[in-house]
C-alpha cells in the first residue's frame, strides 16, 4: 500500500480499457500511482460502494470513473465520496457519447462531477495529475516540464509547413 496519494480509476465494463487506459499513460508520465478495477453501477452496486470504500481507506485522493450511455458511474462514484470525481464520458450506443457527457456534466447541485471531452481519458489522468500537484511541488515541476516539451514539439512541426508570401 502506497502512503502517496494515487488516483483510482473505475470502469462500467472491461470493454472500457483501451479509452481508460490513456488516463493510466498520462498518470505514468506524470509518475502518479493509481489503480484501475471494474465495477457497475447498475450490475455490481455493492462491489462500487466496496471498491470506493477501501480505496478511500488505502488513500486514494481522486476518483476517475468512465462510463458511456446513462452514465451513472460517476455519479454513483460520488455519491460515495467527498473526493474529487472526474467522469469520462464514453462512446456508445445511438448518441455516440452525448448521453454520457450530458448526463456526467449534469449532476445535482451538491454532488459535483468534473466533466472531461468524449472518450478523453488521457485529459481526465492529466486532471488528476493537476489536483494532486497543488500540494505536490515535485510533480508540479514534472507537470510544467510535459507542457513545456508539448510546446517545443509543436514549433518541430510547424517548421516544415511554415509559409509566408511576405
């Protein structure tokens, strides 16, 4: 058990590990520990309150909880904790994720979600990552380093387009 604070990752389903885990990616570039587990709000109730319980008790600070369609995941995470929740809509059925956005940015005053885009998981890790930097100077400076070296990357690429008819 990490004494670190970590960030637990939920899932409806094992079918939401390839979007999910680009929130894992972003968390190990930041070097921020997590786990991920699978659990239903609606099929395995008892196994989400359960998993949010003993993952609060083991530490975790934040909550990261995918969900497509009615969504209910993140809210349901909540429900269950004070700690922040960061709920990654997923693409699906006949809206294609905008069921799941409305229904994850919608949430009753009093029991907030942060809403990240459709299908952005690797957002919802560098969120995450964020909060945890408040108190955390040493991954702040890693956090500044990543945007710094995202910038740098960008003026690569746009050398060789770059035109100019002055």
């Amino acid at each position: 058990m990490t004494t670190r604070p970590w960030v637990c990752i939920i899932l409806g389903s094992d079918t939401d590990v390839p979007v999910m885990s680009q929130a894992c990616d972003a968390l190990d570039e930041a070097g921020v520990p997590y786990e991920m587990k699978v659990a239903s709000a609606h099929r395995s109730p008892e196994r989400t309150r359960h998993v949010i319980t003993e993952a609060e008790r083991a530490g975790a600070a934040i909550f990261i909880a995918g969900a497509g369609m009615a969504a209910h995941l993140p809210g349901v995470v909540a429900s269950f904790t004070t700690k922040p929740v960061i709920g990654v809509p997923l693409s699906g059925g006949a809206l294609e994720g905008l069921d799941s956005l409305l229904a994850i940015a919608q949430m009753p005053p009093g029991v907030p979600v942060a809403a990240v885009a459709i299908g952005g998981a690797r957002n919802a890790g560098i969120l995450a990552a964020q909060i945890l930097a408040l108190t955390d100077s040493a991954l702040a400076a890693r956090l500044k380093e990543q945007r710094s070296s995202m910038a740098a990357a960008v003026a690569e690429k746009s050398k060789p387009v770059e035109r100019s008819t002055r």
